[in-house]
C-alpha cells in the first residue's frame, strides 16, 4: 500500500497544488493531510481522487468533519 503524507498546504483547489506533487498523489492508495488546508474544497477534492484522510490544524476550524 503506498500512502501519501502531506501538510501545510493552504490552497483553496487541488490544482492550486505543483503538478508534480498532484501526480504523486493521484497513485497513491490513500492520502494522509496533517491539517492546514485553507479550505474545504481541498478536502473535497482530495477525497475525489483517492482513499482520504486528515486532521484539522490550527487554520481549519472552519472546515466541518475534520478531527483534531
């Protein structure tokens, strides 16, 4: 299983994302984010395109269903 670990993003999309770091991604069987989206469209998108999971950092009180 290869999982893909990431955090500190503070984009708004997915495509906001390096390419490079976007294709890494998409072959991945699951994506850990260690919070600090900036927003939840990432979060929806993130969960589009593979098995996701993640936390809320400290500048995501905004974004439903995340644990801390």
């Amino acid at each position: 299983m290869k999982i893909g670990v990431i955090a500190d993003t503070h984009v708004h999309k997915i495509s906001e994302l390096p390419s490079t770091l976007i294709n890494v991604l998409i072959r991945m069987d699951m994506v850990v984010h260690l919070g600090d989206f900036h927003s939840e469209d990432l979060v929806n998108d993130l969960k589009e395109i593979t098995n996701f999971r993640g936390v809320a950092g400290n500048h995501d009180s905004h974004i439903p269903g995340l644990p801390e």
